[in-house]
C-alpha cells in the first residue's frame, strides 16, 4: 500500500496538469501517467522486497531444563512450588530413602569394624616384636650356655658333661626355631595391618560413598539458577524417571548474550541480501502497547546459520528421495538488540516480526546514486512495519494472524 502511495506523484501530477488546463480527465488523458505509475510501483515493490528481507517467524530464544528422579520413588517433600526462583544446589524435592539409608549405615559399620581391626592389628604386631625379641635374647643365651660347654669340651674339664652339652645344643636349635617363628608372625602381622586391612579399609570406603551417593540421588536439587514452572508433582507421587514426564521444568536464567538475542527465519531467496552486522528492527507481540512506546526495537544480525534444516540426510533402511525433502527450510539468522536497556523488554517465546536494512550495497553498485536510493526507500519498509504493528494491536490478531 505504502509503495503504491510514493510512486503516484506521475498520476497526481498529470490530474493536478489536467485540471489546470480546464482538460476533461479521461482513461486516455491519463493512461501514460498511469502506466508509468505502474512500472515504478513495479520497479519500488521489486527494490524493497530483494533488499529489505522480511521474516515473521522471529521468536525469542529460551532453554527449558526437565526435573526428574534419578532414583524413582515415592515423594516426602517437595521443597519449592510453580514460580519460585531456585539458585545451584537449592533442593527441590526428595523420595523415599530408607533403603538407601540402610545400606549407608551398614557401609559405615564395615568401615568401623575394618579401623577396629586394624588397631588389632596393629597390637598384634608389637606382640610380634615382643616376642620377636624375647626369642631372640633366649637365642643369645642358649648360643652363651653351648659355648660354656664346648669350651669345658676344649680343656677337658672335670666339670664337663656331655649330657650338658647335648642339652645345651637342643636349646640353641629350639631358640633359633622360636626366632624363626617370632619372625613370621611379625612379618604376617604386618602385612595384615599395613597391607590387607587398608585395602580392605579403602574398599568400604569406597563402598561408603556409593552407598552416600545413592543416598543424594534420593534429594534432587537444581542445577541451574532459575524459575520453576509446570510443577506435576505432591507428596506421595511417584517421581518419574524419563524426560519425557518430568515432575517440574527450570527456566534457566538467560546469560548476557542470550538475554538480548532473536532467532528468525527468512526465505532462501534473501540470502544474498542477508550479511552478519547487518541493520534490522524487531516488532514482538508481547510488547505491543496503544503508545507504540518500545515496540519496534533495533537490532543487528550477529551469525547467519549456514546449513539449512530441511536438506539433511539421515541413513535408514532405503534410498531417500528428494521430494521427502520438499518442504523449503529457511535461512536461519541471530539477531542481537542494539541498545543494552532494550533486553528487559523481551519477553521468553514471543513471537516477533523482523525487518532487515540494507545500508550497504557491494558490487558495482557500491556507492552510486542506485545505491543511495535503494538505501532510502528504508524509510518505506520502517513505517509499513510500525503499520502492521499498529493494525496487530488494533485487530487483536497479532503480527502472524494468531489470536491472543
């Protein structure tokens, strides 16, 4: 409408021409100016389309995290309701944990019996060493007393018996025994306290904590900082296992990038148009307002997505045909707000309608009048988009024609 509107100053022209001159205005007295309105209505519709790419799929971009039970159970408590801002770590709700409980106090009791015995242990081998050195200085004085004979023996001594010396010898071999076995002992008693009981020690440790992380799964806490929404979940539920049915969903809070960005999709046509730093406004549904006041917001395109979604190929059992695929996928574009204070003002999931700007024609055209012109009929595509923001809120029926 807007572009029929500037190109009839040649039929306003030839009418004002008309009736100054006292001329009757008839088809034929006009049918020139008419057909050069034509052609330039033509001509600026052609322009404004190619190089001012439109897209009414705009939205804004939000993530969704799903609650479920890793362990499913009956619920006992349920910590937070629908609405309420959770941070990392908050609890949300808990399940049923006596048998997990259990098993953490029985780990914890092995634990305590595998320390008592290794402080038995370790009293085992001092006993060890004790006995080590008593049979070690009963050795001493068994090799004394066998000397003192042998050396009776040596002088033929009326003092020697050989009755002594063969007892004497006999009591050497049972200490030297008694070392022997002192020695095993020790060395056994070692290995029990500094290698079998810590392996054992380590093992109910570990036990332990499994028994303790089987325990927490019981708790389920948030892992992200944000809202909770569509809770489905009461005490004495069953809390769910699969994504598919949660028992709450977390609106994450967005980042600084993303709390200013847009996602929209334009005609495979426009690509050659679209570029990254390109200018745009955004119109989202959710801030219409009688004022206008904040309803069309700057923006700039910041990534184009290359690849298009409707031409991948996933394997399956059979060759894939091409008109499966006949359905055209759009070119995807992200788009970020110009001025910081604007991203208060989106609103998670709207629907947006999103206007590109060319300003910056390439190629042989790069700085010609053509160009200049092309960049002014801006202007056109600027006020017909707070038009159809403006009819939106009137109608009631949005931008896409989707009732509120």
């Amino acid at each position: 409408m807007i572009e029929i509107l500037v190109t009839s100053f040649p039929f306003v022209l030839r009418v004002m021409y008309l009736r100054w001159k006292g001329l009757p205005i008839t088809l034929y007295s006009v049918h020139q100016a008419l057909f050069l309105w034509l052609v330039l209505a033509l001509i600026l519709f052609f322009a404004v389309f190619y190089y001012y790419p439109k897209s009414f799929s705009g939205l804004v971009p939000f993530k969704t995290v799903p609650v479920v039970a890793e362990n499913g159970g009956t619920v006992t408590e349920v910590f937070v309701k629908g609405g309420d801002t959770v941070k990392v770590g908050d609890p949300l709700f808990s399940v049923e944990n006596s048998a997990e409980l259990a098993k953490v106090e029985v780990a914890r009791m092995k634990v305590a019996e595998i320390k008592s015995a290794i402080t038995a242990a370790e009293h085992e081998v001092d006993m060890a060493q004790a006995q080590l050195a008593a049979a070690g200085t009963n050795l001493k004085q068994a090799e004394l007393t066998l000397a003192d004979h042998e050396d009776l023996k040596g002088r033929q001594s009326v003092a020697f018996q050989p009755n002594q010396l063969e007892r004497a010898s006999t009591r050497k071999e049972t200490s030297e025994a008694d070392c022997q076995s002192a020695q095993a002992k020790l060395e056994a008693a070692k290995v029990q306290a500094e290698k079998v009981l810590p392996a054992q020690l380590s093992s109910a440790i570990a036990n332990l904590k499994q028994a303790e992380v089987e325990l927490g799964k019981t708790r389920v806490v948030s892992l992200v900082d944000g809202t909770v929404e569509q809770m489905t979940l009461h005490v004495g539920s069953r809390a769910g296992q699969a994504a598919m049915t949660p028992a709450m969903l977390i609106i994450p809070v967005r980042n600084e990038e993303e709390s200013s960005r847009i996602v929209a999709g334009f005609s495979q046509v426009s690509r050659t148009e679209l570029y990254e730093g390109m200018a745009a406004e955004v119109a989202c549904e959710s801030n219409f307002n009688i004022g206008m006041m904040n309803t069309v917001l700057p923006a700039r395109i910041t990534r184009i997505q290359e690849p298009i979604s409707a031409g991948q190929m996933g394997p399956n059992g059979r060759l894939m045909e091409p008109n499966e695929k006949a359905k055209r996928g759009q070119v995807v574009a992200h788009l970020d707000l110009v001025h910081p204070e604007h991203k208060k003002l989106l609103v998670p999931g709207s629907g947006c309608i999103v206007q590109t700007y060319t300003t910056d024609l390439k190629g042989s055209m790069q700085g010609s009048m053509t160009a200049h012109v092309v960049a002014a009929m801006g202007i056109i595509k600027a006020v017909g988009l707070r038009i159809k923001a403006w009819l939106g809120l009137a109608s009631g029926i949005g931008l896409t024609g989707s009732a509120h």
